[in-house]
C-alpha cells in the first residue's frame, strides 16, 4: 500500500486531487477540446472477446457495430458478453472520466434525482452548459472513433445522463441494457415503480430488460411505452444453464455453500427493518437481527462438529467489509475459537457464485437470484427463515413467500442444522418441484433457452439500422424500431 504523506490531515493523494481539479474543471468549463479529445480517446478501452480490455486503437477485428459502455463498472458482466460476438466491438469508458466532466458543470450536492425533478434555474443552468459543452466534444469524438450506439446500465446516475441525451440528439442511439431486475417481492417492485415515475418519460432509443415484471415497472410508471422496451433475458445467464447441463462437480467433497445476506433487510424483522430505514450501516451485535445472528452461529457450529465438510460463506465483496468481519470474529469468540483455526469454514469472495453453486452439495441463503440460479441446478436449498417470521407483518418483505414449497424452509436454529446435515445425505429433488423451479426462473430472472445474446444481437442492430433512417423532417425513425421490434 502505497505511503501517504500528511498536510495538515490531508493525505497526498487528497492532496493531489485538489490541486489537479481545478485544472480539469478549467478545460472543461473553457471547452478545451483540442487537449480534452485525444485524452477521452485515450481513456477508451475495447473489449476483447477473450474478455481483456486493450487500446481500442489496437483491436484489428472486423466487425459490424460498435457499441459504446458508458460506466461499465455497473454492468454486470454485459459489455464483457456482448463482446463475445463477432459482429460487436464493445468500447468502454470508465466512470473516473465522466465524474471528472460532470463535477466540473454540476455543484457537489446535487444528486441523481435532482436531474429529473429539480426546477432549480441554478441547476438547470448546469445542465444546459454541460450539455453544450458536450455538444461539441462528442461531434469532435464521434468522428474519431466509430460509435453506432451507447449503452448503459441504468437511468438513475447523473455521471452518464448528459452523455447519452447529447449522443442521441446529434445521431448516435441510445439503449438501456437495464440490470436491476429481480423484484420478487411488493415492496421492492413499489419502489421501483415509484423511482422509474420519477425518472418518466425515458429519452433514450430502446430499452432491453431481463423479464416481464421488470417490463411491466417501465411501462406501468409510464416511463416507456411497451414497444420501447424488449424483454431478452440475462446475458450471464446463457453459459450457466449451457453449463448446468454438462458440468461434472471438480470434486466428491461435501460443500455446503452460504449466500450471506445482509442484516439489513426487512424481511428479517423489525430489526432488519430498523437497520434499513434508519440506514445503519455499522450496528452493534444486539442490533442484528436474530435470524442473521443464528444463521452464522449454526454454520460455525456445524464446521466445527463437522471437519470433512467444507462450508463456503460466499458474500457479495461489498457485503463483507471490516466491520462484517468483527462480527464474524466475535461470534467465532463464543465457541472459544479463532476462525483461521477453523480451517473447513472458508469467507470466499473470490470464485464466482456460479461457479460454487455448481460444486455445492447444499446451497444455503435468504431470498436472493443466486438461490434461484441453484433452484435450477437442481440444488437442496435449505433457507432460515424462522417460525417467527412467517408468522409476522414481514412475511410481505419475503422474496419467496409464495413459493416456499419449492425450498426447505427452517423454522428454527436447530432446524436449519438438521435440514443441511438431511440434505448432504439425501440431495434428491422432484421433477415437479425442478419444474416449478424453472417457471419462477423465467418469470422474475431469464429465459431457459441460454439465448440471452442471441436477443440482445437482434435487438441493437435492429435499433442500430432504423435509427439511421430518417423521415423526411429528417427525424431519427423511432416508430419503425419499435413496429419492427414488436412484430419479431
């Protein structure tokens, strides 16, 4: 870790930054496009097929379209997947260099819902400039590089919102390749309607989703029309179910593998509730929920009474931060053990989930896709959701209240432990529950055909060709994107 030098409390690269700012805001302010060109150039990456991102000045493929990825870092894998087909080349510019171009326009407090809502004349003054300003770089840029369309991964993120609007208004098609899309409960689906009527009408071109409900959000906001919007399912999706079918396990161990969750959920109880409403992001142990607290205490517990059994606690990487890690340790403390001395129980954030599914004898979690994604693997999924909970106000909150006879529900600590320790015994699954499995699959994540790509293909070109085609008031042909779309 590289050292920091103190001035004053600032570290040197705090230090740096703030002397460096002001350089940037002055050549974006003064409309320095002869410097500010060839360094967006620069700061463009394609993406290969073979997954790496390289100088887009050194891809030598032919191809057909190219696609520009605004903020890939939201992306879950797309731009990656995308670039699998021969036809793309999928160029990428990271989000670093559109924060620096919109901090030099917007004030610091303004947020990602002040650009739909806010009447401010201040703010609205922002916008306009930066528009302006990028009015001339992307006529100057566009020219450089071929780009045939940009995509993004959601509508909510002031940092690329300015970019698309001005790409499309000067010829260059939008497409929201849109990746939030499990909302398996009606809370969670309220919450999006009422964002996505915050952010009504959408601007853009097109709009791609993973599945009907998420379609329904868009068209029931009325943020879209229903021919705006094509449902396609999940690109991650095709390789996994392609693979579900030929995988042989790498091993013959029995691996129970935890999907951690976080404590802040409602669907955990009034203290889940609590955590998420009053947004506690460090609560102390007898702030957690019950539910979280015991789950964890019944996997330290079987690990130890069970040393030739691996269990896996595969959290998102965000998810298990320092202060996840105390509380890790100090539940490890009360069975007087440390947990690098448990050596079968493995905190794992580096092999995919996919990928432990497929090597898992027990998957284990609350209501996440990952547990939908083992539930089509033909997986014994054994989730802890306690007598109390089902018998509470926060059963709505649960994903999975309406399907539970599709997975093993514990009821009870001792429950849970029984059921994993059952299931690593007797893994057998009913065609009739596989079966519902794979309909509550398709309806809230993808298509179980392993076509994702095939859809998003015909789709962007499909955008991509009509788009070029102008009426005669030289108007981008929208209409004939979405009758073409709606009749394929």
């Amino acid at each position: 870790m590289a050292k920091l030098f103190y001035y004053g409390g600032i570290s040197k690269m705090n230090f740096i930054r703030a002397l460096v700012r002001p350089i940037w805001h002055f050549l974006f302010r003064w409309h320095c496009y002869p410097i500010l060109v060839p360094i967006f150039l620069k700061a463009i990456q394609v993406r290969t097929q073979e997954g790496k991102c390289v100088p887009w000045k050194n891809y030598t493929k032919n191809y057909q379209l190219s696609i520009l990825a605004l903020h890939p870092e939201k992306f879950n894998g797309d731009p990656r997947f995308l670039a699998k087909h021969s036809d793309f080349r999928v160029l990428e510019l990271p989000v670093l260099w559109l924060s620096r171009l919109i901090n030099a326009f917007y004030l610091p407090s303004a947020s990602d819902m002040d650009y739909y809502n806010s009447e401010n004349s201040v703010f609205l003054e922002c916008k306009e400039k930066c528009r302006k300003f990028l009015h001339g770089l992307l006529s100057r840029l566009y020219k450089k590089i071929k780009i045939d369309c940009v995509i993004t991964a959601n509508i909510r993120y002031k940092t690329e919102l300015d970019w698309v609007y001005v790409s499309q208004k000067i010829g260059t098609p939008y497409i929201l390749l849109y990746r939030e899309g499990l909302l398996h409960t009606y809370f969670k689906y309220q919450v999006s309607l009422h964002r996505h009527q915050r952010f009504a009408p959408f601007f853009g071109t097109h709009i791609i989703v993973h599945n009907e409900v998420t379609k329904r959000v868009y068209v029931n906001s009325q943020c879209a029309r229903p021919t705006q919007i094509t449902v396609s399912g999940v690109l991650r999706m095709d390789g996994y179910i392609s693979k579900i079918k030929a995988h042989k396990r790498r091993d013959d161990k029995k691996r129970v593998v935890f999907f951690y969750f976080n404590p802040n959920e409602p669907a955990i109880g009034e203290k889940g509730f609590l955590l998420l409403k009053l947004r506690n992001r460090d609560p102390s142990l007898d702030q957690l929920p019950p539910v979280f607290i015991n789950t964890l205490r019944s996997l330290i517990k079987l690990a130890l009474e069970n040393p030739e059994i691996e269990f896996i606690i595969k959290p998102k990487f965000k998810d298990f931060q320092n202060k996840r890690v105390k509380i890790f340790n100090t539940l490890c403390n009360e069975f007087s053990v440390k947990p690098e001395n448990i050596p079968n129980l493995i905190v794992s954030t580096n092999i995919s989930a996919q990928d432990w599914i497929l090597d898992s004898s027990v998957v284990c979690g609350l209501h996440s896709t990952t547990l939908l994604e083992a539930g089509i693997a033909q997986k014994p999924i054994v989730i802890p959701y306690y007598q109390e909970l089902i018998n509470s106000k926060y059963l709505r909150y649960f994903g999975f209240r309406n399907h539970m006879d599709l997975f093993d529900i514990a009821k009870s600590p001792f429950d849970f432990e029984k059921m994993i320790m059952h299931r690593l015994e007797d893994s057998r699954i009913s065609d009739e529950i596989i079966k519902k499995r794979e309909t509550f699959f398709e309806e809230y994540v993808s298509f179980m055909d392993a076509d994702a790509l095939g859809r998003y293909v015909k789709t962007i070109k499909t955008v991509c060709a009509n788009f070029r085609k102008e009426d005669n008031y030289g108007h981008h042909d929208i209409q004939a994107i979405e009758k073409e779309l709606s009749t394929a």
